[in-house]
C-alpha cells in the first residue's frame, strides 16, 4: 500500500473509511450467510461450529501477521495469519473464510480508536475455534479475556520480525488500556514519532505480530489440554458495569458509577 492509504486517521477520510467498515461488514456477513446456506444444503463442515485447530507455530505465525500488516492492517492480519495456514492444514471450513472483510478493525475500528483490532482479531479467532460462552464453550471466552489483559498489561512489541521493514530501534510501551486510542498515542509520545511515520506503522504491525504470537500459545495449550487462564480482571465484578482494564485513561473523575443491586 502507498503512505498515502496507511494512516486510518486523517479526518478527510473519514467518510469513506466508515463507508468502507460497513461495506466490509456487509460482505462479511453475506459470505457467511451464503456459506451456512451451502453447508445445510451439502451437509459440509460449515455449519459445524466451532471449527477445528490443529498447533501452529507462534513465530512463524507472527512473521506472517507482521507482513500482512502492511497488506490489510492489525485486526485482518492477526486473524489472516492463523486462517491462512489453517487453509493449508484443515481445508474447509477455512478456505471460505473472508478473512480480509475484517479489515475495517483498523484503527480501532475504521479509525475510531476504540478497541485495538489486534486483540479484537485474536479474539474472533479464538471464538471460531473454540466457541463463546453463550454455547458452553468457556475457554474461548478465558482466551479472549487472557488476550485484552496481557494487551493491557505488557510492554508492546514483544516481537522482533526476522525481516523487518524498519530497522530502527523501537521502544516499548504499557498501554494499561485495550484501546487503539491510548495504546498509539502512549507509544507516539513514547516514541516522538507523529501517526504518518514508518516508525509508528512498524510499530503497530509488530504489535499485530506479538498478539498473533501470545494467540497461537494459548490456542496450542487449549488443544493440547493445558491452557490454564491467566485473566484477573472482570469488569463486572469490579465496576458493577461493563468496563475496561483501565477507566481512569479516558474517565479521569467521571467515571460512570453502576447502581447497586437491590436486595
């Protein structure tokens, strides 16, 4: 991609980038809709959810993320760098996934800041191999929730790519926070690098690259019976309200306060 389509952030695109989300979205859904429709007419493995995994390599999974970084950004590279080699290993349901509709998670998703698409792509992944709670499948939720608190709590990147595409020396950051808005501009000030800078693309496709990295240890530890969750945080039970690693970020003193539960 050209410099002038990296930055998710420059407001005189921002009309196209929501349009492009929502376009992305769409197209994602429509695929899907239309490959549920095949699997109950084939009985193929499709409409077998979740889908299987078999271990991955989490370095070679992060060289492929960090590349892919610069092909469709942080969420669509995380989930592109487990998907693509899946296709290669299982077959279907993988090789009809439209791994790179979820491209507009970038930038928190199409430049919102919000959550970081890189957790927010590790966690889609981890829900398709191994299921949300709502279907009994509580490990996939532990690994989504192990993912944002070790993206909140650990000094990013962790990962150096064989190749890189810069070769300058990059700090690292705690963003204390799971979203793109705080992770990016703690590591920029960090950095005194501005948004457009090849210093602060690389760095954020090394994030993708680390989180990919951390995803494929928890997902070969699930498959072979030894995950363990990490997570100490739930919002709920803390805030009494849905929450993040970190109010005080974005809150300071007016962080909403939850009614108490009736007796």
């Amino acid at each position: 991609m050209k410099d002038d389509k990296e930055s998710v952030f420059e407001p005189s695109r921002r009309k196209i980038l929501i349009g492009t989300g929502a376009l992305a979205a769409g197209v994602a859904l429509s695929q899907l809709g239309g490959l549920v429709k095949k699997a109950e007419a084939t009985g193929g493995k499709t409409e077998k959810w979740p889908w299987p995994y078999e271990k991955l390599d989490p370095a070679k999974t992060a060289e492929i993320c960090y590349n892919e970084w610069y092909r469709v950004f942080c969420g669509a590279a995380v989930i592109n760098s487990v998907v693509g080699q899946l296709r290669e290993k299982v077959g279907e349901p993988y090789t009809s996934f439209p791994a790179d509709a979820f491209l507009f998670l970038e930038g928190g998703q199409v430049g919102w800041g919000t959550i970081c698409g890189s957790p927010a792509g590790a966690n889609i992944v981890a829900n398709l191999i191994i299921g949300p709670r709502t279907a009994g499948a509580h490990e996939g939720h532990a690994i989504s929730a192990d993912i944002m608190q070790w993206y909140s709590e650990t000094a990013l990147p962790t990962f150096t790519p064989q190749n890189p595409k810069l070769t300058a020396k990059l700090p690292t950051t705690v963003s204390e926070s799971p979203l793109c808005h705080i992770s990016v501009g703690k590591w920029m000030k960090e950095a005194n690098q501005p948004l457009k800078s090849a210093e602060r693309k690389d760095r954020c496709a090394r994030v993708a690259a680390s989180t990919a990295y951390r995803l494929v240890e928890l997902l070969n530890d699930w498959h072979d019976g030894k995950y363990e969750s990490t997570a100490t945080f739930s919002s709920a039970s803390e805030n009494g309200i849905t929450g993040q690693f970190n109010c005080m970020e974005c809150h300071g003193d007016d962080v909403p306060e939850a009614p108490q539960p009736k007796a």
